[in-house]
C-alpha cells in the first residue's frame, strides 16, 4: 500500500471512530441528564476525552448486543452501577454484588428504573464465610476491599463472603454471558470460586493490579494465565500506573496476550472470552492484529 493509499485508510479509521466515540458520548449524556446530572456528565466528559481513554466495558457490550440479546450478566464488585447500566437498559438479567454499604445505596437509586437488576450485599470470594473484615478509604470510594492494600485502609464492617459458584446453583443460573469481576484484588479468588463445570461465562473481565496483589500471593500473569487455562483468549487493556487514588487515571493501549507490561506498576483489566466469534469483534473493536 504506498503513501496515499494509507493516508486515506487512517482518515477512513479516524472518522469512523469518531461517530463511534461521539454515538457513545451522545448516550452517555442522555442517561445523566435523566437523572439530573447534566453537570457531573460534562466535567466526566472533559477529562475523559483529554485523557484519551476507553471504556473497556462499553466494549464488551458492543461486542455481545447481537450475539447475546437480553443476556445474563453478574457484576462482582458493581460500585455505583455504571458498568451494569448498558446491560440493564437492553433487558439483561444483572445479578450484582456490592458490599459497600455506601456504594451499594448509590447502585440501589441508579437502578431503580430496571427491574432486571438483583443486588446482594454479600463480597464474593473463593470461600463462604461469615463476618470477614471489610476495608474503606477516605482517598477513595472506589478501593474498598477484602484487603487492606492501603495506608489509608480502615476497617468498615464485618460482611459475609459467598463462591459464585454456590451463588449460581441457589439461584439455578446454568449460563452466565458476562462476567465483571472489580473487588480489588480479590479478583482470582472470585474465578477459583466458580464451578468452571457448572458455569462457563461467554466474557469475563477483571481487574490486574500487582501493588494489590501481590501480597495475596499472584501476579498479573498468573490471572491472565489462569483464564487461558480455562479456554480463554485474553485481551490487555494495559493503564499507566496510579499516581493517586480518586483521580483520573491514563490508558496506555489494548494487547493480545501473552504481553509484557511496559512497567511493572502497570494496571489495567483482561477482557476474556471462549467464544470465537466474540473473540474477532473484540479484536477488531480493540484495534488489535493477531
């Protein structure tokens, strides 16, 4: 291809993903100011876009509407709800875990309006426990935790721990489309509770961050290595480190894996799926080449 010829394929690229990110923002927008947040919105809005980041999430979505109409999702770790809300909007079954007790009164008034939605309080790991430790921090309502990974971490409460893979035979669930997994740090353990005979989600999404894990015995690689295991093609969304918690964060780029991180402080989520198909559109939609 010379010079031309590629000159205008980047411009073809280019403007095709701005309808894309502009559709997205149009979306967005709409579902905040219905619920009177107009405000909020544009200041998200100004700093993400000079950010220059993704919504690995809007992603997914994207890539499964078609294949997986009114699906199934379970969100461990749901926080305040915005990762669930595509889902809900288009009639998906959510199931979401939330033992924050303030994140959990946030995600109960943004999702009233879907009666698809099911919150339990209970943290999910790989054991069923009672009254196990649960940690906040003032630096940020977005880091609560089984673990205190933080200086600022204090003890909060006492919450009971569930497997999914119990969560899923109480409830008669055979067939999970998405999973989201966010419990900071905890997000093996959540995979080690799942019976990988009973269920076998489409897409799985978790959060790597070494600083967190660590101390709790596995690494990014050992995630990422644990969904291929299981079937898997695994995508890297791969984040500049933290500077500091509550603020914005940077994105660096999407990977195929296997994929070295360019730092070791690096942090980010594996999008995973055993679906072929899935696999091509996340691909595309990543911009990745394999």
């Amino acid at each position: 291809m010379d010079a031309a010829a590629q000159a205008t394929l980047a411009l073809k690229n280019a403007k095709e993903l701005e309808l894309e990110i502009k559709q997205k923002l149009a979306t967005a927008s709409r579902i905040y100011s219905q619920r009177g947040l107009s405000g909020v919105w544009h200041t998200i809005r100004q700093k993400f876009i000079a950010l220059g980041c993704t919504d690995e999430n809007e992603v997914i979505f994207e890539s499964l509407k078609d294949s997986s109409p009114k699906g199934i999702m379970c969100d461990v770790g749901a926080h305040h709800g915005f990762s669930l809300i595509p889902f809900a909007r288009e009639n998906w079954q959510v199931f979401a875990f939330e033992p924050d007790p303030d994140n959990r009164s946030k995600l109960l008034e943004i999702t009233k309006p879907f009666p698809g939605i099911q919150v339990d309080e209970r943290a999910v790991s790989d054991q069923v426990k009672t009254a196990t430790p649960f940690y906040t921090s003032r630096e940020s309502n977005g880091v609560s935790s089984l673990s205190a990974f933080l200086p600022t971490h204090e003890l909060a409460l006492m919450v009971d721990t569930t497997t999914l893979s119990h969560f899923f035979s109480d409830q008669n669930i055979q067939h999970v489309d998405y999973l989201k997994i966010d419990t900071e740090g905890f997000d093996l353990f959540v995979l080690q509770g799942v019976d990988w005979a009973q269920v076998k989600p489409k897409v799985v999404m978790c959060e790597f961050d070494d600083f967190k894990t660590q101390k709790l015995g596995y690494t990014y690689q050992t995630l990422a290595d644990f969904l291929v295991g299981k079937g898997y093609h695994v995508i890297v969304s791969e984040w500049h480190p933290i500077v500091r918690y509550g603020e914005q964060h940077s994105w660096r780029g999407y990977y195929a894996y296997p994929h070295n991180l360019h730092v070791d402080k690096a942090w980010g989520n594996l999008i995973a799926t055993n679906d072929d198909e899935v696999y091509h559109r996340l691909l595309k939609k990543c911009k990745i080449k394999v």
